[in-house]
C-alpha cells in the first residue's frame, strides 16, 4: 500500500508539473487582438491626411492631423475599430482603423541621403538613393538588410538606418 500512494503522489507531481509547464507556454503566447494580429506590427497611413486622437474615439481630443500619405507606423495596442500608433517622430495618437493600410513602407528619418546596394552587404554597388525624410516600399528584411522600393528603384539598406523595419516596440509611453 505505502508504494501505491507514492505512485499516486509521483503521478499527481507531474500534473501539477505539467500545469504550471503548459501555464507558462500560455502566458508566453502572443497577445489576442481584436484584429488577430500581431502588437506591435507596421502598416502605412492610407491618406494624404489622418486625424490622430488622443483616445480611441471620434469624441476624443484630435492632437493633430498626420499629412503624409504611406508614412510607416507602427501599430501598439487596438480596439475593434481603433489602432494607437507610434510614428517615426515618437509620437503616440489613435488612428481609426480604415486609415491604414497593411502595405509596408519605411522612411530614411536622417536629413541624409541613404544609398540603396545592389545586394544585401556594405560593399555592394549603389543601385540607387532614398532622401532623406522619405519613404519607400518596405518589400523585405533578412539578416539585418532591408530590401526597399520606390519609383521602379530597388536597393538593399541597412535595417539600422531606417525607421518600420525594428521589431521591438518604438514609443515609449
């Protein structure tokens, strides 16, 4: 009998073992949004202008109006209808949902030209140039290179070198 109740103990051990094992991989997974996608995450404004609140809500105090239409922002928390964006200045505002657009772009934030390589390495012929202050097509990123696209120009750019490509949440509150 006494071998029978350490066999049930033992077996009651890796249930609770088991639990706090598949707690933790719960409490690890991304968080649910009312869209199902992933915060934080890019997307581009979808008009030449777009009211930033200061709540999620027509109600709620506009802050300013955003005048660049693609300018990449990023995503950091939502409603059913309403997203609160960090944009490439730092700045925090609710945007309605319907202002966005899921096409990915980034901007040169620096005043400077960036050149744009060929390939995705520092020694790699220049193919073209983004302004500074402007955006491109984001069509893909890999190992710390950033493919961008923009009037029929492509090149490859640092990813440290523009701002919507960092993975990492960009505003601080």
């Amino acid at each position: 009998m006494p071998t029978n109740c350490k066999h049930r103990s033992l077996g009651r051990m890796i249930i609770v073992l088991a639990a706090l094992c598949g707690g933790a991989a719960w409490a690890q997974a991304p968080k649910v949004t009312p869209s199902g996608m992933d915060v934080p995450r890019y997307v581009s404004l979808k008009y030449g202008e777009v009211n930033a609140r200061v709540g999620p809500d027509e109600a709620h105090r506009l802050l300013w109006i955003y005048k660049a239409k693609g300018l990449p922002v990023q995503v950091v928390a939502e409603t059913r209808e309403w997203r609160r964006i960090c944009d490439p200045e730092g700045n925090l505002a609710w945007v309605h949902k319907r202002t966005t657009d899921g096409r990915r772009t980034a901007m040169r934030v620096q005043p400077t030209p960036l050149p744009l390589r060929a390939q995705p390495k520092a020694g790699a012929r220049i193919s073209a140039y983004l302004a500074g202050r402007a955006t491109a097509n984001l069509d893909r990123c890999e190992k710390g290179w950033c493919k961008l696209k923009l009037d029929g120009e492509s090149g490859w750019a640092p990813q440290t070198e523009i701002w919507g490509a960092a993975p990492q949440v960009q505003c601080k509150e």
